[in-house]
C-alpha cells in the first residue's frame, strides 16, 4: 500500500503512552530466508545426560545450520566426551561439526595430539580459545608447557593442519583485558594467526554489538564477527555468570522475569521471544548469522530459528 505525503499509515499507531509502537519488531512476520545459523552443545554428560545432547542435535539439524559445535569443559574437564562427541556428530550427520578447543590445563603436545585426533575423525573446524580457569580456581596460570593465549593457540594448530579456526570476541571487553584496545588488538592477532572469523561472547544490548562491530572495522579487522545469541531462561543463574564473562545485564531484563521464579513455562516464552527480538533489531541492522548457544535446550532454539524464517530443510540429518 503506498501513502501519500501526508497520509500515515494505519499501522503507525501511537501507544496508550503516547510512544510511537516498535511495529517493525512487534509484528512476527517472518524474514526472509537468507539467516544462517549454527548452534553450540555441551557435550553429553554419562549416563542420563546423554539423552538432551542427541535430543537437541536431532532437533536442530534439520535446520540445516553451517555448523554445530561442541564446548569444551573449563580446564579442558571434558577433554574425552567433546571428543567423543565431535568423532560420533562426524561419523553420523552431514552437518559440519566444530570442536573447542582450549589452552588451559594442557601442554601443547597435549593439545596438538587432540587436534590431530580430531582431523583423523574427519575435523577441520576448530574454535580456539584460551578457555576458562578449572572450577575452583578464579585466576588463569598458563600451562608450563602449554600454548598461553588463543593467539598462540590458533598459531600452534596451523602447524597440525590447515584447520578453519573461529575464535572469541567481546562486545562488552573480556573481564581480564588492560583496555578496549588491547582486547580488540587481541581479537586481531588471533585473526592475524590465522582464524578465520570471530563469535561473541553474548551480549543483551544490541547496541553493544554495533558498537563493538564498528570499532573492529575501523581498526581494519574485516572476518565475520558472528554475534553469540544466549536465550536466557534462568535470569538469576545468568545475572551471576554474566559478571564473570564480562557481559552485562540490563536491568529491562530482570524487570522482564520478575515474578517468574516458579514459573518455568513463562520464562521460556519469554526468554524465546527476547532473543528472537534480540535477533531481529540485529537482522534489522544487516546482520544476517548467527550463533547459539543452545545450553543444550533445543526446543527454545527452534522456536526463535523458526521466527527467524530458518526451517528444517530435510526431515533430519543424522544418518540412519
Ligand atoms: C564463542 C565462545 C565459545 C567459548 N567456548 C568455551 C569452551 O568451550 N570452553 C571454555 O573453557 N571456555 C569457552 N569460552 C570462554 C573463554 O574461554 C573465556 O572467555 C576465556 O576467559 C577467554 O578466552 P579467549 O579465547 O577469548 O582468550 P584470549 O583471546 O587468549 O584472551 C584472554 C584475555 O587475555 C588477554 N590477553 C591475550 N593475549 C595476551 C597477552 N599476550 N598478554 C596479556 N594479556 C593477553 C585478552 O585481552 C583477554 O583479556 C568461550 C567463549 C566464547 C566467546
């Protein structure tokens, strides 16, 4: 429907406070098909745990992500079941599967001896990073023998096999980095050593990501930075994790789920409908791709993919 000038639209509506109403963002019609996705797991716990791991990748696969990938425990705790997990998604998806892979608690013969592993499973995409400290301990100490810093990390594994690495960036600045600056020269050393592209840490503020997007491109670092989407359906476990990621969490957010301590539906409606709106604004600025962190709850991450515009292509990907 086309207006004339002086004309507004019947859609422009005015909220009862008087605001002009976000319709571009409020109304669920779905984007075009042009999102790309992908979708981070922990890896399968023993026994039980086994059992959200396969569900959430059987769910979203069919959604025909670039790429799934799969965390590695703090201190390289997980060190087995990631590569287990990451040899099994290889051996029965067609989908391309990352693995973590991280500095901490690990010599780099250690380190190097899994990425090989990992190439001899059929691997070639690696998320480097430092990683955090082993639980218990708050402070990071580089392994004697080990690679101290991604950057020396993404180096290292050049020297294994021409991997395509991804790294970490950080919209909010990482915690222990002196300044912006030199958590962005970081970003961009890590890029110089050969990563291919970058994935946030999440953020709530979409703001915090273009302005951090910009800073990057004015400091001549051109690789995809794919914005790290965290669906949050347990704001008190997050408002506590959050601190130590360095990513803040405003305060709409904790208005948001008031009242919802004992209400596990609710919040997960609201947590799908913040990210998907979280998503859109970013859509709305041109950006295009992004990155899960699924926590391993599928179903949440369907949803939003598919208010997205992102649907299954295929009835699944894990082979028979
Ligand atoms: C997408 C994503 C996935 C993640 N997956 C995992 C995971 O699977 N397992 C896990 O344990 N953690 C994971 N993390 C968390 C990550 O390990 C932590 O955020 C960690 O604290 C920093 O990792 P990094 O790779 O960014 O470190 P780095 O890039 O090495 O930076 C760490 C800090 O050191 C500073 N720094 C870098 N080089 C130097 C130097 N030479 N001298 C002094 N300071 C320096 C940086 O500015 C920064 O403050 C993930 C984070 C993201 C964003």
């Amino acid at each position: 429907m086309m207006l004339s000038k002086n004309e507004t639209s019947p859609l422009m509506n005015v909220t009862a406070r008087g605001r002009a109403a976000a319709l571009d963002l409020a109304i669920a019609t779905p984007l075009p098909q042009d999102v790309n996705v992908s979708f981070e797991f922990f890896p399968p716990t023993v026994g039980n745990g086994a059992g959200p791991f396969w569900a959430s990748v059987e769910r979203l696969l069919p959604l025909d992500p670039s790429f799934v990938s799969v965390t590695y425990g703090a201190g390289g705790a997980t060190h087995d079941r990631t590569l287990e997990a990451v040899k099994s998604l290889n051996r029965t998806t067609k989908t391309e599967v990352a693995m973590h892979l991280t500095c901490a608690g690990a010599s780099r013969e250690t380190i190097n001896q899994t990425a090989q592993e990992f190439v001899d499973a059929g691997g070639s995409h690696i998320i480097a990073l430092r990683g955090d400290p082993p639980k218990g301990s708050n402070r990071y100490e580089p392994h004697p023998k080990g690679y101290a810093y991604a950057a020396d990390l993404v180096a290292g594994l050049r020297d294994v096999a021409n991997f395509d690495i991804s790294v970490a960036a950080y919209p909010e600045t990482h915690p222990e980095a002196g300044s912006e600056e030199a958590d962005l020269d970081n970003l961009k050393r890590k890029l110089d050593a050969g990563a291919s592209r970058a994935i946030t840490q999440f953020f709530f503020d979409v703001e915090d990501y273009l302005r951090f997007l910009e800073r990057a491109r004015n400091a001549g670092i051109a690789a995809p930075i794919i914005p790290g989407i965290l669906p949050v359906t347990d704001f008190r476990r997050i408002s506590r994790f959050a601190d130590r990621c360095g990513a803040n969490v405003p305060k709409w957010m904790g208005e948001l789920f008031e009242g919802l301590n004992h209400d596990a539906a609710t919040r997960r409606l609201v947590a799908a409908s913040v990210a998907a709106e979280q998503c859109r604004a970013l859509y709305a600025q041109g950006i295009d791709t992004f990155h899960f962190y699924t926590l391993n709850q599928a179903d949440l991450c369907f949803a939003i993919c598919h208010i997205l515009g992102v649907r299954p292509s295929m009835p699944s990907r894990i082979a028979a």
